[in-house]
C-alpha cells in the first residue's frame, strides 16, 4: 500500500500532468481517450516518440493503462485520478 504522500518519482512532471489533464478532458468531453498524434497536437510538440516516452514514463508510474497496439486504450488508473483530484 502506498502511503498518502507522493513520492518525488511518484509525481508526473509538469508535461506528464498536461497529457494526465488532457486525457480525463477528452474521455470526459467525448467519452474516449486521444489518440498520440491528438496528444502531440494539443500540446505543441512534433514528435511521436516524444509522447511514445510519456505515456510510457505514466504508464510505469501508475497513473494510465493502456493495451499496446490497439488505438484509443489509453485509460486513467485510481492514482491518475487522485492526482488530478478526482476519486474513483
């Protein structure tokens, strides 16, 4: 069990939360994920392995799931909530 206080490597980085925020904004607003290229959009960057290396990087700190290879899979975990505020 994790104690209630984040651990610093527990704690996306600010870029990691905006992809964290994005993500509840979509499946909330249209009720699925985006896609990498809708992420790389929203946030002005241009490369695909950029958001490749973020969502792995959330992925390993707990706060998304995902199924590799299959599009739009991309869901936010208990501790993706709590962090944005959110309980679930």
């Amino acid at each position: 069990m994790r104690s209630a206080a984040w651990a610093a490597a527990d704690v996306p980085s600010p870029r990691q939360a905006e992809v964290l925020r994005f993500i509840r904004r979509c499946v909330a607003g249209r009720g699925y994920p985006p896609t990498n290229r809708e992420i790389l959009a929203e946030l002005g960057a241009t490369s695909t392995n950029w958001s490749a290396d973020v969502l792995r990087a959330l992925e390993r700190k707990g706060f998304i799931t995902r199924l590799r290879g299959q599009p739009r899979t991309l869901a936010l975990t208990r501790a993706g909530h709590r962090y944005l505020g959110g309980g679930l």
